[in-house]
C-alpha cells in the first residue's frame, strides 16, 4: 500500500478514536458543573434497581423505551457483589454484559452505577440470613478485586462509580466508622487502578451531612472522592417541609468546601410516594391535606423538588427514585409500603403525571440558567405561605415557579385520617428587574398552557399581576 495512503488512514482512525473519546467525555462532563462557571444546567434523570433473580430484559427494554419516551438520557443502577460473586471467586457477568451493552449501545443511556452489596461467603454478618450484606467483608482484598475486575470490564462505556449506599443509617451498614473508611479506601484505590479516568462518587448518604463531615475532616476521605452524592425523600420518610431541601444541599455543600475539595454534588436519587394510609405515609410523616401522595400531587411534588435544588446552583445532576413501581411479588429493603410506590409510573409502565412532570422540567429548564432571585420582588399579604424562585436563562428569559407551601412545621388538625380540604388561595405580584419583551407563558407542572393576560411593563421592570395560587398546586411562567 502506498505509504502516504496508510498515512492518511492512521490519521483518519486517529481522528475517529479521538472523536468517539471526546463523546464519551462529553456525556459524562454534563453531570459535573466546572467551577466558577455563571450559568449552568442541571439535568435530571431516573433511578431503577435490577434484582437479577426477576428481572427479564423484556422488562429491561421495556424501561429503556420508557426512558427514550421521555427524553431520559442517564440513570442511575447498582451491581450487586453479592449477586455476581454469590460465590468465591467466581464472577457471573452474563446479566450485566447485556444490559450495559444494550443501555449504551443501543439507547444511548449513560449509566451512574452505585456498588454493593457484601456476598454472604464473606460477610462478617454471614449468619445473619436476612441482614449479612450489609455487614463489613472478613477481608477487603476481595472486595478490591472484585471492584477492579467490574471497572475494567466496562470501562469504555461507563466513567463513574459510586462506592455503596446510604452508609449513614444501618440498614445500609452496620460495621465502624473505621471499616466503613478501611472498605471505601479499598474500593476507592481500586477503581484509580483499573481506570484512572473515571470518577469516583462518594456514596449517598440519606440524610445526614455530619456524615460526610466526619469522614472528611477526621478520616481524610474527601482525596479519595471526586463527586459527592446525596439522597432525599422529605415528605416520604422525613418529617421536613420539601422547602427545606435547598438548607439541606447548603449544609452539604458546606461540608464539602470546608472539608473536602469543593467536589460536585448529586442528588442521585430523590423521591416522594404515591402511599398513604388514611393520614399515615411512614414513621416520620403523616398527611394533612386530601391530595398529598396522590399520583396526581406526586407530580407537583416533583417539580417543586427540581426547581429547589436547581435554585441552590449547588447540585450538577439529580436522578428522581424510580421508574417503576414494584410488583407485589418483588422483595423490598426496609418500608415495605412507600417503597413499592416511588415511581414515575406503574409496574407495566404506564406513566404516571409525574413522568410528564419530570420530561417538562428537563424540556423548560434546556437552557443554561442561574437563580435570578436577586431580580425578584415579590408582592404578598405579611404572613404568606407562597413560595417563589426565579430563574434567569443565559439567554436573557427567565422562568418563575410559585406555589403555597403544603407541609407548614407544626401544623394540624382534628381530621387524623388526612382528609383535609386546602381550601387555601393567594394573589401575589411578581416583579422582573429586567427589560424584557412581555411575551409570557403559563404553565402548570405538566406543561399544559394557561391563559395569563395581567403583564404590565414599567421601564426595565417587568410586572406580572394577580397571579393567582391555589394549594396543591404550582404555577410556572416562561417570560421571553
């Protein structure tokens, strides 16, 4: 072959290489936000667990459909130690060659997995039958390898991996501070050694910032750690308002910067139940108002949830728990009620609105943007419930969402089976200091239009009026 021809065919190979690597980096570089940039954007995607004893990949592509309807790019999943190594030494990778093949391959998807759980053969818990994964192994050696031979196998079609889930409470752990730090080390320096090009996430905690503190100020973690993640689920399992989400993303945040290396923060699994009881949702939280954990209020849980976190301008990738609900035959770890209930669609994949309400959120919130509260002024009776947030497009538009608060600390009432009737209502104004057109589009948390004729503009001030609030609901305007 002519050798200036062979020439030009290494170049174009080399280009082409290059071009495929500078995707994949791409992908994953939109789930961190680079530091000390103004404007960004926050995408969100979904959460599912794959049991290998019932799961097909009938239903796996059926959830990968789901995903593709709904304009869903990444998710978050787990591998199972326990499962893949059930015994010594021997690794069955035969699920998981398929299904991460065919998510990358075939949809596109980019996958956030999470790694756990300890098999039974070497658990220090191994008599324990029901609790023995998620005692600390007998050896972390193991552990190790069996994490090196996982990211060496997909390490051309996955660039993250978190090290196990919520070790904050124990049902997720029930080792020492001191295991818990010799084990993520262990994972930790294994996952540099099969791919030092791939991010390490720290695993999500459930609750408690103080965890992720002690780890990093008194045990050194925060170098091990190269993106943060936390979980939550107000108004499910906590007794917090949603509103408190954004102090939650700040003290986390703040551990972090002080503590850490001022890492990207996840928030790769949130959620909120379609389960309730008469007034009984869980332990810690009980409904008020008739409509709460409805599938139809789900959906305006969901929003508000999205727009506060987007709001902190502190969190780089948010994965809403979950795409399905379980089947009543499929076990489940810990509430055996809210947890069969948290998804955005029911378990033959019929959606829910909150699958509607998630595909709007990532459709209106396309464009980079940044929290333009410092240009709001907000009209209201002393005493108001509404809560208000404003969003300013690097475009120059912006988006506002507002609503009354559901979930009011100390709030109740005689009717203990939950029934309550919001029969609460609000007119505020909302004032843009910005010279905008006037072009205004109303929305609710589906995405659905709604007619909206009170602009006034009153020079670089943009005056919205008797914008009306309802309880249980959420209003949302694109203002160009």
């Amino acid at each position: 072959m002519n050798r200036k021809i062979l020439l030009i065919i290494v170049i174009v190979f080399a280009c082409l290489i290059y071009s495929s690597a500078q995707t994949e980096k791409l992908m994953y570089d939109k789930l961190e936000r680079p530091q000390g940039i103004t404007f960004y954007k926050m995408p969100v995607g979904l959460c599912e667990d794959y049991p290998e004893e019932t799961t097909t990949m009938e239903i796996i592509r059926n959830d990968f459909e789901f995903l593709k309807k709904h304009d869903i790019k990444f998710m978050r999943i787990s591998f199972g130690w326990d499962a893949i190594e059930s015994e010594e030494g021997k690794y069955n990778w035969l699920f998981w060659d398929e299904f991460v093949r065919m998510a990358v391959d075939d949809y596109g998807i980019t996958l956030l997995p999470y790694i756990c759980y300890v098999p039974q053969w070497i658990s220090t818990g191994a008599k324990d039958t029901m609790y023995f994964w998620n005692y600390p192994p007998k050896d972390n050696k193991p552990w190790g390898e069996f994490v090196k031979s996982l990211v060496n196998r997909y390490k051309n079609r996955i660039k993250t991996w978190e090290l196990w889930n919520e070790p904050d409470i124990w049902i997720y752990w029930q080792g020492t501070r001191k295991q818990f730090v010799d084990f993520m080390k262990a994972g930790a320096e294994a996952v540099r050694e099969a791919d030092p090009t791939a991010k390490i996430v720290f695993p999500g905690i459930a609750y408690d910032p103080e965890f992720v503190k002690d780890l990093f100020k008194n045990w050194g973690m925060g170098k091990y750690f190269d993106i943060v993640n936390m979980h939550n689920y107000y108004e499910t399992w906590h007794r917090h308002p949603i509103e408190e989400i954004t102090n939650y993303v700040n003290e986390v945040h703040d551990v972090v910067w002080r503590y850490g290396k001022n890492q990207p923060l996840w928030m790769a699994e949130v959620g909120y139940s379609t389960f309730r009881k008469g007034a009984r949702v869980s332990d810690s939280f009980n409904a008020y108002y008739d409509y709460e954990h409805s599938p139809e209020y789900q959906a305006v849980h969901l929003f508000k949830t999205l727009a506060l976190v987007a709001s902190t301008e502190k969190v780089s990738a948010v994965a809403w728990y979950e795409i399905k609900d379980l089947p009543p035959s499929e076990n489940v770890i810990g509430d055996n009620d809210n947890n069969r209930y948290l998804g955005v669609a029911y378990p033959d994949h019929k959606p829910k609105p909150s699958a509607r309400a998630l595909q709007f959120f990532n459709e209106l919130f396309s464009k980079k943007y940044r929290n333009g509260n410092d240009k709001l002024k907000v009209d209201r009776t002393v005493g108001s419930e509404t809560v208000v947030n404003a969003f300013e497009n690097e475009d120059g538009s912006f988006i506002v969402t507002a609503w009354i608060q559901t979930t009011i600390p100390g709030r109740t009432g005689d009717d203990k089976s939950g029934m309550a009737k919001d029969t609460r209502k609000e007119t505020i104004g909302i004032q843009l200091l910005s010279d905008l057109k006037g072009d205004v589009t109303l929305y609710d948390e589906l995405g659905k239009n709604k007619e909206f004729s009170f602009v006034e503009k009153k020079g670089d001030t943009l005056v919205l009026k008797d914008v009306k609030l309802e309880g249980g609901k959420i209003v949302v305007f694109e203002i160009k």
